[in-house]
C-alpha cells in the first residue's frame, strides 16, 4: 500500500502519518523529518536547506529527489510506505512517475485557516522521531519533555508567525494544484483520492482514515 498525506501545514499529516505508519505496518517517509535530521546533524545537506526552511520555502528538487531514492532503497519499503509532505509541486509528482511509483491512496486533510495557525503556533516537536505534541491540546506529560525519550522538544523555528504566513502561501501556490491532479487521478480509477475532516481530535481523524482505508473500495468514486 502506497499512501500520499496531503494538506497544508499544521492540518496534522505527521500525526496521522505516524498512526497509519503503525495501523498498517508501513513506513512513513517524511521528507521535512529528514531534512531537520540533516540539519541537526550538520550534513552537507543540513547546511544547504537551513536559510531556506527558516524562511519557510520549498528546498531544491535535486535534494528531495535525492532523500527519497536513498530511502526507497530501503528493505522496509518493499510492502509499501506513507509519504508525508511529500510530493509537494508537479515536478515531484513527475519524479514519482518517471520513476514508475504507483500510488494507492492519497488522503486530503483539511482544516479551516485559523485553526491551522493556532496550532503551528503552539507545537512542539521531538525531532529525532517526529513525535508532535500542542502546548494546550496535546501536552506532553512534563512541559517541554518527549514523553518516549525524555529529550528536550523543539518549536520549530518555521513555526514562528511570520514564517507560518509564507508557508501556507507557498502551499497555495505550489502544493494546492496537486489536488486536482489527484482527483483527476481518482476519476480515471489510478488511484483513489480522498478528504478527511482533520477539525476533529486526533483519535476521530484517523478512525475516518482507517475506515478509509480499511474499505478498500476501489470503484467507489466519491472522494467528498
Ligand atoms: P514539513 O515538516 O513537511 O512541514 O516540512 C518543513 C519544510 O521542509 C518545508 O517548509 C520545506 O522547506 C521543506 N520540505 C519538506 N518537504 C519538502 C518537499 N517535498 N519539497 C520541498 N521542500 C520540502
């Protein structure tokens, strides 16, 4: 099973991506976690996307093409694998094909504006897994702490107002597109294509997504 997690910012998509990951035994491929990775480890790539993820836009094809062909490589992506963040502009959705990677599923998340900005403003990450929490609807148990490793969490720096405002513009300009393309796809029965409604908490949402899922049914073409 091949899924892709769509939305903007701050809808939830590593959230969920981490729930499926573990409710269908598949890998989930961010390409923002590893990007941070690379960044923390100070790696060449690390040094070449800062400036550019601090400013909150797209880093180069060349370097996501390359995260992902290494990780594909992997031998845990042979049943399948949930891309998170990722494809992010057509050119990637042309990598994917060139490549002959036939997606599944992909799974729209969406959630109202303000809300998307009152929760990037309070979340915090541990970057290390991609754990999320919200500093009031998702609070680690001590204040500041991954509740798994006890290591110090993270407020992005991306996740800072003025940034947060570049990010969604850069979603509507680059990203939003894509959802047609993929309801285009899910018209001509490539793939399946579908929304949920990521305004709920997070126990709610993924029960929506594995019920999704879970169905399977390819000839249902509605996606709404
Ligand atoms: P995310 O954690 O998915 O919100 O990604 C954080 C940042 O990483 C984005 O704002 C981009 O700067 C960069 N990034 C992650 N994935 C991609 C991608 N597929 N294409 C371009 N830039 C990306």
């Amino acid at each position: 099973m091949r899924i892709i997690l769509l939305g903007p910012p701050g809808v939830g998509k590593g959230t969920q991506a981490s729930l499926i990951a573990k409710g269908f035994n598949i890998p989930k491929i961010s390409t923002g976690d590893m990007l941070r990775d690379a960044i923390a480890k100070g790696s060449a790539i690390g040094k070449k996307v800062h400036d550019i993820m601090e400013r909150g836009d797209y880093v180069s094809e060349e370097i996501i093409e390359e995260l992902i062909t290494k990780r594909l490589k992997s031998g845990d992506c042979k049943e399948g694998y949930l891309f998170d963040g990722f494809p992010r502009t057509m050119s990637q959705i042309k990598f994917l094909e060139k490549n002959d990677i036939h997606i599944d599923y992909v799974i729209e998340i969406k959630v109202p504006e303000e809300e998307i900005i009152s929760r990037l403003s309070g979340r915090r990450i541990h970057i290390k897994s991609g754990r999320v929490y919200h500093i009031k609807n998702n609070p680690p148990k001590v204040d500041g702490i991954d509740d798994i490793t006890k290591e110090p969490l993270t407020h992005r720096n991306d996740d800072k107002p003025e940034t947060i405002k570049t990010r969604l513009t850069v979603y509507k300009q680059q990203t939003e597109p894509l959802v047609d393309y993929y309801k285009q796809q899910h018209a001509m029965n490539t793939l399946t294509y579908f929304t949920v409604d990521g305004n709920q908490d997070t126990e709610a949402v993924y029960k929506d997504i594995e019920h999704r899922l879970k169905a399977r049914n390819k000839t249902n073409t509605s996606y709404l």
